[in-house]
C-alpha cells in the first residue's frame, strides 16, 4: 500500500509524463487532455462531443499508449452486434454444452475503451454496455465478468434524442467538446501531425499499476471542507433546471476527489468544483454551467483568497488548471442570436400554413435566450437585452 506521498508522486507522474506530453502532441486539446486525466483517476467515465477528424480517438490511443494500457476502440452502428463489442461464444465449449464468451482481444480485456458515435448503440447491446459502464461487469447468461476498464470514453458529433439512451448518456458522468482548432493554430496542428505521424512512441511513464493504486487513493480524500459549498452548488443547479440526480451528486464527489488528488492534494478545496462545469446535458447548458460553477468556487468575501483553505487557512493551495474562471453567456452572441429571431419575426411567413409552427419554433428559441439572460455579470448589459427579450415576446404574441 502506498503512503500518502507515494500517491500525491504518481499523480504528478501523471501529469507531468502522461497529460503535459499529449498537450504538446495535441495542439489544441488541452481541456479534452485534463478531463481525460481526471476521468481516469476518478475511473469514471468521459464523453466527447464533437465531429469526425478532431483526435478523440488518437486521443485516447496516446494516453493508452503511455500508460501501457489495452485499447478497445470500436465504431458503433445501429447494426452493432453484441458478438463484436464483447466476443463470440467459444465455439469448443459451446459443443459441450457451454456458453462461454472468448473475449480475447475484445472490451471485456481492455484497459482504456473509446467507443466511437456511442448513441448509435441499439437495444442489442444497450443492457451490456450499461452494466459496463456503471459497474464494470459484464454478463452473459450464467457468465459474469468483473472487468480491468480503468475509463470508458464514448463520442460522438449529437447528443442524445431518443429517449431510449438517455440512460446510456447519463453514465457518462462529464462531457465536453472536442472541435477542429481555429485557423490561426492550424500551423501548429499540421507541423505536430507530422510529428506524431513519424514519432517512435516513448516507452510508458506510469504503470497500470500505479494508476490502481491512486485511483484507490480517492477515498482517502478529506472532503468535509467541501461539502457545504457543494450542497448549495447541487441545489443552485438544479433550481436553475440543471438535473442532477442523488446517484450523479454522489459520484460527482470521486471527480472533485480527482481533482484534488492531480494538484497534490489529499483534501478536496472549494476550487475542485469546477467539475460541474462539465456536467451538461445540452449546449444551450454550457454557458449557465460557467456562470453558476464560478460563483460558487468565488471566495466567500473580500477577505478571502480564492486559494485559501477555509480550514487551514493556508493560501498556497494548487488549484487545478482548469479552476479558472471560464466566462459566463457572451452578452454579444445573445444580442447577434437575439437579433435573428427579430429579423425571422419581421420576415413575411412564404407559406401562411407554418406560420404558426414558425412562431413556435421562435418562442422556443427565444426561451432558451431568455433563461441565459440572468447570468450575464453586467447589470446594464442584462438590463439591455432583457428589454429585447420582453419586445419580441410581444411581438410574438401579437401576430
């Protein structure tokens, strides 16, 4: 069993050897790369938005790669067959009489999986792929498996629409985006694509091994710091129309521990909430995530450094990279967005007929607009566009 030290060492082993590295491989892909690194510690699971040819699954391969980790990497269609996922019924045993999987080579022997346009996943395999990624079993008939998965990432360019995989979606625990890079990176991107393309892979900097080990020291996380400025963060979520579920609350708890755990840290600190951040079901969620997230890691008063530690009173705690503040909803976009649906509104409908599934399509439009509106920081700003908001509600109203 390792000492506290021992933990706090293998965490900056893994990020200084493993997530400072793939930064440099990967132009661009900085928060994907630390959510990557947080997920596995927490041995959670992580999915990435995002359109094809964007490197989530080069991604993984790397991290995999130095960590010396079994990859299953698989793309899903509506036509997935379990058989493909998990592995055939062993064909000698099936003779005999038994239904025994032969999972060489497949997801149940894999280390790291990175399943590719996951909400294609049919009713075949969606029972299996759930036990999966909850508990890391996997069962067939009498066969019941207990897996080495340390991180399940599944990806894809849409979020869920079907109702049938929002149970699928849900057990994925953080989400971000993954996109192509703006064009004045694109000269980086092309001369480290060359790079990677021609680079012999380093030998592996951290042990599965030792990826156990402080994915056990999560529980050793003090957490009771915390966990008043968590309660009202989850309470604050939830009345703003951010479902969090009592399941979700408590295994949000590991990724803050993860957190802290990746700057050296065997006490979680208020500033390890920016997690939550990343917990959204739509995009329109993103922005008010921002905003909500870095009021509660703000520091309580004037007097209080945002590094301090409430308990201790010490000011030199290492917060995460990605603890800063991100920016709440951009009073600029929602004034251009706001701009469009004025100029639909004043538009003569082509078709009287959808003119009133047109006025429908607004509203909601407007709605969502709308909800965004209160975290905007400027007062003046907020006042601006909420008079926007309140004309065209009239005006939708009146036709």
């Amino acid at each position: 069993m390792q000492s506290n030290e021992a933990k706090k060492n293998v965490a900056k082993k893994l990020r200084d050897h493993v997530l400072q590295p793939m930064k440099q491989t990967f132009v661009g892909k900085d928060e994907v790369i630390e959510l990557l690194g947080v997920s596995l510690v927490a041995r959670e699971n992580l999915f990435i938005l995002g359109p094809p040819g964007t490197a989530k699954s080069a991604l993984v391969q790397d991290m995999a790669a130095r960590i010396q980790g079994r990859v299953f990497d698989y793309l899903l269609t509506r036509f997935t067959e379990p058989n493909e996922i998990f592995g055939p019924f062993d064909i000698r045993k099936l003779k005999e009489g038994t239904l025994v999987t032969n999972t060489e080579g497949m997801l149940p022997e894999a280390t790291f999986v990175f399943l590719d346009e996951l909400l294609n996943a049919n009713s075949a395999i969606l029972n299996s792929l759930l036990m999966v990624l909850n508990e890391r079993i996997f069962r067939r008939g009498r066969e019941t498996l207990s897996l080495p998965t340390m991180m399940v990432v599944g990806a894809s360019n849409h979020l869920p629409e079907d109702e049938s995989l929002r149970a699928l979606f849900d057990r994925f625990l953080l989400r971000v985006n993954c996109v192509n890079v703006p064009e004045d990176s694109l000269t980086d991107v092309l001369r480290a694509g060359w790079r990677f393309e021609s680079r012999k892979q380093a030998p592996p900097a951290v042990s599965i091994e030792e990826i156990s080990e402080i994915q056990q020291a999560i529980n050793d996380v003090q957490f009771d710091s915390v966990t008043e400025r968590y309660v009202d963060l989850v309470r604050n979520l939830r009345q703003a129309g951010i479902e969090i579920s009592d399941r979700r609350a408590v295994k949000l708890q590991r990724m803050i521990a993860a957190s802290a755990l990746m700057c050296g840290r065997l006490k979680a600190h208020v500033s390890d909430l920016w997690v939550l951040r990343y917990i959204w079901d739509t995009v329109e969620q993103q922005e008010i995530l921002d905003a909500i997230v870095n009021r509660a890691i703000e520091p309580k008063s004037s007097d209080e450094d945002s590094n301090e530690d409430s308990e201790t009173g010490e000011t030199d705690v290492v917060m995460h990279t990605l603890a800063s503040p991100n920016r709440g909803p951009d009073p600029e976009r929602l004034a251009a967005d706001l701009e469009k649906i004025a100029r639909a509104v004043d538009s003569p409908t082509a078709q009287p007929d959808n003119a009133n599934s047109e006025r429908s399509i607004l509203k909601e439009q407007l709605a969502v607009l709308a909800g965004q509106l209160q975290w905007v920081d400027d007062q003046q700003q907020r006042d601006h566009l909420q008079t926007q908001v309140d004309q065209l509600w009239k005006n939708l109203e009146d036709e």
